[in-house]
C-alpha cells in the first residue's frame, strides 16, 4: 500500500481498474467452477439464487426463504462460497454476465459504492421508497445503501459493536454494567486485580484490528468520526490522536489480550472467565449462545459508555445488503423477495436464527440481551454510525487495518500509526474523487 501525500495519476477509473484487477486474479477461480456455478444459477422455479460467504447462514436463509414463499412465492436458495476473495472476485465478474445469482450479499457503504459504479446494478430506489412508507427502514441508513442518490442495495441485517461480559463474573466481584467512563476503568482495575484480562483485541483476520480503533474514537467525539471517515478531518487531529493514547495506555497496563487472541475463542473466554469483556457485533450472539452460555443468565452487552458525560452517544453499525445484479436470471423473482424481505414475518425468522438485530425497526429481537440493546438505542437517541471497515474507500480502510494491526503488535507507536493512515488518506481520497468525474 502507498503512503504517500502524492496523488496518483489516474490513468484509469479507479472502479474499472479494480473491476479488470479481479477479473484477472479470478480468471484462474472462474475457469475450475464455472459449469458448477453456471449450473447453479440457471433459474430454477419457485426459487431465487443468493450468492454469499457465509455458508453457516445457509439454514437462516432457507427459513426466511420459507418465509418469503408465503408472501412472493419464492423460496431463496443459497449458493456459499467461503473464500472471501475468490468470493469478492466471482461477483465482480459474474456480475454482468449471465451467470449472475438473482441474489448477492454484499457489505454496506462504500465497499457498495464501489460496486455500483463499476455497473451492472439494479436502481432499488422504488423499493426503498415503499419501506421507508410503511416503517421498515431507517432514515439515516439510505446513504450506507446508495451511490449517487440511486439505492443499490437492502439492508441484510442490522448489528451493533458491544462489549459482551460474563453476568456470573460480574456479579462475583461486585461489577455493575459501567454507565461512565470512570466505571468502565473501575471494572477493567478489578478485572486485571483479579487476574482477567479486562478487554478482549485481536487482529487475527485482519479487520479485528478496526474495532477499538472505532469504538475508542466515536467515544472521544462521534461527530469527528464522522468527519474523519468521510474524507473531511485528518488521523492527525486532536480527537484521532486522543483516541490512540487511551488505547495506547490500555494495553501498556496490560488490560487488552495479545493481538494474536483469536477472537474465535471469544465465548469461550469469556465463558471460562479468563477475559471480562469481548468487543464484537451483536452476530456474535449466536456464538455466546452456541458456547452454552444462556442470554440475560450468563452474559450481558452492553454499549462502550463515552469518555465524557457532554459527549453525544453513539453505536457502531453495521449491516450487509441484498443486491440484485441486472442481468439476473430470474430478475422478477428477485425483485418480488427483495421487495418483501423487510416484512416482519420474514424478519422475525431471519433475525431468530441470527439472535441478532432485524434491519426493520419495528422487529423487536428474540435474544433479550440484544432486544435491551435495542431499546438502550432507541431510548438514549443513539447516533448510528456506519462501521469503519464500510465508511472510506476499500483500499484506503484495508492499508490503514493493516496499519492498526501493526500498532497492536506494538511495530508502531500512536503518532507513526496516525502519520501513516493519514498519508494513505490524503492519496487515497483523492483517487476516489479524481475517478468521480
């Protein structure tokens, strides 16, 4: 990755350039599977394809399927692909094809945008609009899901980035859930006394490594976030460089796990008792669960408390998205489920299997920790917050990952880290914008 203040000279738009990128890298993928895939995409009635990457949602998906039938008369029929790259580059070169799913999953913002702009999309604007009628979306979400004011994509999901905490640990030495800055550090002070890691950090994967940055920065000031991933403030402001220094002391007093920590072993730990709090998405309820822990018994969540009172409050976001490519084979039916996905029948058994939160607002969770989630942000005026991995152009989020990820591992100190995502940043958005004319 470039670190360098100098802009690039663009000799090719940035969107066709990595689109030809991962036709060439994929060529090699496309040539072993394509009559499996072709095969599989072929229409096959009553049903609509979805290409994704998460095999482990199949089961959710053939019951919302169930679901969508009664109302569309489609089922939905999932085509995974664990490989997240050759995923990513089976998509982007199908997508214009005939060989496209009816369905794709795919993550939220500008990793959206930047397949919408390499075309092929179909505009769901109109489908939006009948949601946003009827209640069953966000107001504040329509810009995670469009490119030029066009929608291109329905929110998959909707989950929230919390602190999981074991609630027999907690009551064991005396804890409440922290509502301040000041008891956030009381419980990691007793935590670490008591020998448990307070904090679970990892960058095993890679984007582990993005959480405490953004949760550490949308604490210290949510509106400089904002700013900051959208190209209009600099890593080396005074909030940016607050941020690292509390996260720099937090792991110098040991209260962060190695960042070789799989955060697999998550539930397991915190389970076991051997670390107090797990930062992750409200997905990895089922996770706690499937760990045999019971939700609201033996763990609780709750949302990172602001470093100052004054502060507004906040909660990371994120959500994927159902796109629906152009060429789709059975674009009609396609539509039809897109257009019926939110309703609350479907969302209530997709959001059941997730033990997560529904897209749709008026979907109340099954998982009574994340239903109090829900409500804490609805009470508190909570300002969504688009996940950092989706809020900035995808090379210029993967560089600086990698950037965290070597802070984590102690390679690089606050202000080099900051240096370098800053110079990253300035050349980086100033590609994306030179390709948006």
């Amino acid at each position: 990755m470039t670190t360098s203040s100098t802009p690039r000279r663009a000799v090719t738009p940035l969107a066709r350039r990595r689109f030809l990128a991962g036709v060439t890298a994929g060529a090699a993928t496309l040539a072993v599977e394509g009559c499996a895939r072709g095969s599989s995409t072929s229409p096959q009635p009553g049903t609509t394809s979805i290409s994704n990457d998460n095999a482990t949602w199949d089961e959710g998906y053939r019951s919302a399927g169930r679901a969508l039938k009664k109302i569309t008369g489609y089922a939905l029929r999932p085509l995974s692909n664990p490989s997240v790259t050759s995923y990513q580059q089976v998509v982007q070169m199908t997508m214009q094809t005939s060989k496209a799913s009816d369905l794709v999953k795919w993550a939220s913002g500008y990793q959206l945008k930047r397949l919408a702009r390499a075309g092929g999309l179909t505009d769901l604007s109109p489908v939006w609009d009948t949601y946003a009628a009827k209640g069953w979306v966000r107001g504040a979400t329509r810009e995670t899901v469009s490119y030029h004011g066009k929608v291109y994509g329905v929110p998959l999901y909707e989950s929230y980035y919390v602190l999981f905490y074991s609630k027999p640990v907690f009551r064991k030495l005396g804890l409440a859930v922290p509502g301040s800055w000041a008891e956030l550090l009381h419980c990691a002070e007793v935590l670490k006394r008591n020998r448990i890691t307070p904090f679970l950090a990892s960058q095993v994967g890679g984007w582990p490594a993005i959480e405490w940055f953004q949760e550490f920065v949308t604490k210290v000031d949510p509106r400089f976030y904002q700013k900051l991933v959208a190209g209009q403030a600099s890593y080396l402001d005074a909030p940016a460089r607050q941020a690292m220094d509390l996260w720099h002391d937090f792991m110098r007093k040991g209260w962060m796990t190695s960042p070789d920590f799989d955060q697999a072993r998550g539930p397991g730990a915190i389970k076991a008792g051997t670390v107090g709090m797990f930062l992750h998405g409200t997905w990895q309820a089922q996770g706690m669960s499937a760990s045999g822990m019971k939700p609201g018994v033996d763990y609780g969540a709750f949302i990172l408390p602001t470093v100052r009172r004054a502060t507004p409050k906040s909660v990371i976001t994120e959500s994927g998205v159902f796109t629906v490519p152009a060429r789709a084979s059975s674009h009609t039916a396609a539509m039809s489920n897109v257009g019926a996905w939110l309703a609350p029948p479907v969302q209530r058994v997709w959001s059941n299997f997730l033990q997560d939160s529904s897209a749709n607002p008026t979907v109340r969770s099954a998982n009574p920790v994340v239903s109090q989630l829900q409500q804490d942000i609805t009470r508190e005026h909570r300002l969504p917050l688009i996940r950092y991995w989706e809020a900035s152009p995808p090379s210029l989020i993967q560089g600086n990952t990698d950037d965290l990820g070597g802070f984590m591992a102690g390679q690089m100190s606050p202000t080099t880290t900051l240096r370098r995502m800053q110079e990253r940043a300035q050349d980086e958005w100033a590609a994306w914008r030179r390709d948006e004319v």
